[in-house]
C-alpha cells in the first residue's frame, strides 16, 4: 500500500475532503443525515482509507463510516471505540459478507468476485488493525 508518490497538503488536503464528501453521501443515501463529523476520533491513512466517526441529525446515534480505496460502508458506532477497532468491525464484516456470498449456491460470478474484494479488502484492513507500529506512530 506504500507505492503511492508522496502528496502535497494540498493533495492531501483534497483527498481528505474528497473521502469525507464520499462518505456523507453514502450515509445520506442510506436515510442517515450527519450533523457533524468527530475529527478526533476519526483516522486518515491518505491516501488509502479514511475511518470517520459522525453523529447523526435528530439522533444520540453515532455511526463509524468508511471510505477511500476500500469499499465504502458504515456500522453503529457502539460496535467500536476507536478507530482501529472500527477498521477490525470492518474486515470481520467483509470477510463474513464474503464467506456468505462463497457459500450462497445461487451466488453468480459477479458475485463471487465481489466477494473475492471484499476479502482482498479485508484482509488488507487486518493487516493494518494489527500493524502495532503504526498505531504507535499515530499515537503520537
């Protein structure tokens, strides 16, 4: 995941911006209207995943979304407490969606490589979930 060229703050500026609007708008189009976006809580690995934390207009319900290079997709914030463990909900989650898919007789072949993404997917999450030293640099 490191062979990207180094950004500008710009780029990276706009890349942030860019995951943040990609996210909201894959909330808005499953019914939730975010009120605001926890930066604090939230985590940027630009340019490869963006793990947000919002709370939810008209609601105490907060919710963990992601976006980037990953697939785009959202959980109730009680199932994490920070982002790390946001980014193991996921990959558990995919990697279950896949195996559901594999294991589904009716899953055509649009399907099964769905589920082939959703586990390169996760997998990748995992790895950066039990990357110590990264976690440690961000801690920082």
């Amino acid at each position: 995941m490191n062979d990207q060229p180094v950004m500008t703050e710009e780029q990276q500026n706009d890349w942030v911006r860019e995951q943040f609007q990609k996210a909201n708008g894959y909330l808005v189009e499953k019914g939730m209207i975010t009120d605001q976006v926890l930066t604090k809580e939230s985590l940027y690995l630009v340019p490869q995943i963006a793990v947000w934390k919002f709370t939810l207009k008209g609601v105490t319900e907060k919710v963990w979304a992601i976006s980037g290079v990953v697939p785009t997709d959202h959980v109730d914030a009680k199932v994490a407490e920070n982002p790390r463990d946001a980014l193991r909900h996921f990959s558990l989650r995919w990697q279950l969606r896949a195996e559901e898919i594999l294991n589904n007789k009716a899953s055509d072949e649009t399907q099964r490589k769905f589920a082939g993404m959703l586990i390169v997917h996760a997998e990748a999450c995992y790895d950066l979930v039990q990357n110590d030293e990264l976690w440690q640099s961000l801690a920082r």
